[in-house]
C-alpha cells in the first residue's frame, strides 16, 4: 500500500496561521510588543499600524498571527478579521464586525455613527480590548465610498472622545499593497489619529521562500516524501517568475504533492514540481512558434539539458552535465558539436526567448569553480515531445 504524501494537508491551506514565521520574527516581536504594551498601560483609547507590501509578502499571516499571540496570553480580548475586498462597502465591514462580536447586533436601520457606536458598547460587554483586523482596506477607497470610509475611519479613531464613558481599548492592524490610498483619500486629521505607525514588508527572496517551504514542509509532508533540493526549484522558480510571493510557492507545494499522489508516487520530484507550473500557469505554456524559431542547433541543445534532467531526475543541470547529451545529439542528427562560448551563447538567448521556461544561475559568483545551474520550468516529456517532432519535420524532410 502506498504511503500518503501528506500528513497535515491544513497547513498548507492560505487560512492556516503557522506557529512561526521564518523572516518575519523579528517584526513580529516588534508589532507583537507595541499593541501589548498599549494594551497593558492604557485604560482606553485607540492604537493602530498599517502594514503593506506586494501580495504574497506574509501581511495576512503576520497580523493574524500577532493577533493569536496576544488573544492566548489575554482572554479578556476580542479579535475580528474581515477582508474588506470581500465587503467593497464600509457598512458591509461594519455589519461583518457586528456579527463576529455578537449573533444579536442588529444589522440594518442605524446610521453609520449610531452602528459604530453600538458596536464599541456591546464589544466593552464581552470584553476590555478588541484587535480589528482590516485586510485589504484600501479596496474601500473608490468613488462617494472612499469618503465614507474616511469618514468612519475617523471616528474610529477618535472614539474615546466621542464615548467617554466607555473604558474600551482598539487595537487596528489596517492592510494594503501599498500607501496609496492613505495620501489620496485620508485627510491630515483623519492621518495623524487612524496611521499611528506604518511597516512595509519586503518581496521574499528565493532564500527567503526555501525557508518558509522547509518549515512549512516539516508541518505538512512526510520527511522522506521531498528533499531540499526540490524545495529550492520551487523557491528559485516563485523568487524570479512569480515576485516572491509566498502564496504560490506553498500552492506549488501542495499541487506538487497532489500530483504526486495521483501519480502513485511516494516523493515529490522536480517533475511533479514543472506540472504544478504549467497547471498554475504563472508563466506562458510552451508556444510552439518559439520552439520553432530557435533553429536546429538551439533546438538539440534544449533537448539535451531535457534529457540530461530526466537522466539525473534533478530541478537542474549544470553545462558539464549537459555537454555528453548534447555531442550524442549532434551525433544522432549529423550536427557538428558547437564550441563552449558559442552554446553558452545560446543558452543566454534561448533564456529570453523561451519566457521563463529556461532560466540559468550562476552560483559561486566571483569564486573559482562557479558554475551555471540550467533549469526547465515546463513539463519535460511534453517538452521533449514537441522539440523531436519538429526537428523530424523541419530537418530530416
């Protein structure tokens, strides 16, 4: 009986708040802190911080986690998250919170202060503290909305002074891709009490990604079913052609894994991974006008770093690993063997021409003994399929 890939198939779900977050501790401690400590030493009062980035930067996962951190050392506080581009209108997230604070808030028949209003009260019944989450917030910023948004935004934030009486701590982690909407919709009043404090997070790096997909792979996937090389194809491939984003790496993961399972496979391989790709479609499927194009020097070249990754079953090769494949390719279709600078020259155009589904990198750089690792990023036996009947039909006519 085979063995299942996965053991934990939940954490690789985009809902699922991991228990660390590989590069991101150190803000995490950070934000982590300053909420507690406005939490600990105020009575009542608001406090919040915008956190933007590209997506799939880990904003998400960070403030839900920060959130978990404070919600398990305190019981006495209230979390609610609401993606605002699920909502689009400000009473949609007002409603969205009501709900999770409490079944028995009513929805419709107030206006947007009497709402607002209602809410802190009944929020100070279950609890001293809420920590409002507002992912995507600036998908509220479009047309009379915008205004209106700004205008609650406001009130939010100066809701001690409009509820004296009320001893209510608010804790906002507001979310974006980027600070935009903030100088265009948000008055200086309205900046100075709702931005309390902004954190940008940068694009992950490939190193960065292997990172979050080692740890995220330990969760998940049985130890022997991948190794870190086939994790390093997958943070290599998100790092250059998808912007680093942390989502699609463990979608590719977790597709791999699947595909593998299908396959009757026990490991996930480089293979698995290149299907995931295609089927992701994150970059241009194989065109065959560009195949064509290459010539049939370029051609034989592309087919023998195919076959010499099917030979080894690695996410990739390097030119010396390739070169044996690439004279007996020659040999096969009575092609004489260019010399090194000139197919290395080909590999440098064939990485453009072909749009991401070769890509070279060179490690060691400024050290001797550097060498060129060659990576395919497409299925290779559709791949080789396709380059063998165009060499047939346009050569050997």
């Amino acid at each position: 009986m085979l063995r299942k890939i996965f053991f934990c198939y939940e954490c690789l779900e985009h809902s699922y708040i991991p228990e660390k977050l590989p590069t991101r501790e150190n803000i995490r401690r950070e934000i982590s802190a300053s909420v507690e400590r406005f939490l600990n030493i105020s009575s009542r009062g608001f406090w919040s911080v915008h956190i933007y980035g590209n997506v799939g930067t880990g904003k998400t996962v960070l403030s839900r986690r920060i959130a978990k951190d404070i919600t398990d050392r305190n019981n006495d506080i209230l979390t609610c998250y609401v993606n605002c581009r699920f909502s689009r209108r400000i009473y949609r997230v007002l409603a969205d919170i009501a709900k999770q604070i409490s079944d028995e808030l009513p929805t419709r028949g107030l206006s947007k202060d009497e709402f607002l209003d209602l809410i802190f009260v009944v929020a100070k019944e279950k609890a001293s503290s809420i920590i409002l989450i507002l992912d995507e917030i600036d998908s509220l910023f479009w047309g009379e909305e915008g205004k209106k948004t700004a205008d609650i935004l406001y009130s939010f934030s100066r809701f001690a002074e409009r509820k004296m009486d009320l001893d209510l701590r608010i804790a906002v982690i507001s979310i974006s891709r980027n600070q935009d909407y903030i100088y265009k919709w948000l008055d200086a009043a309205t900046r100075a009490s709702f931005i309390k404090s902004t954190k940008y997070l940068s694009q992950y790096s490939s190193k960065d990604l292997f990172k979050i997909l080692k740890y995220r792979s330990s969760l998940a996937i049985h130890p022997d079913a991948i190794n870190e090389e086939t994790l390093r194809f997958i943070a290599t491939f998100v790092g250059n052609q998808a912007q680093g984003n942390a989502r699609i790496a463990i979608d590719l993961l977790k597709m791999a894994g699947e595909i593998a399972e299908a396959q009757g496979d026990e490991q996930i391989r480089p293979e698995h991974i290149r299907i995931a790709i295609k089927e992701y479609a994150i970059i241009p499927s194989v065109d065959i006008e560009s195949i064509l194009a290459l010539g049939k020097q370029k051609l034989i070249l592309l087919l023998a770093i195919i076959r010499a990754l099917k030979q080894t079953k690695r996410s990739f090769v390097t030119k010396n690993m390739v070169q044996e494949y690439y004279e007996e390719i020659c040999h096969e279709y009575n092609e004489t063997p260019r010399r090194y600078i000139q197919t290395w020259r080909y590999l440098r155009e064939m990485e453009h021409e072909l749009c991401g589904i070769l890509e070279l990198h060179v490690t060691g750089k400024n050290q001797k003994g550097r060498s060129t690792r060659i990576l395919i990023n497409a299925p290779l036996d559709d791949l080789e399929r396709n380059i063998v009947a165009i060499i047939k039909r346009k050569y050997q006519t």
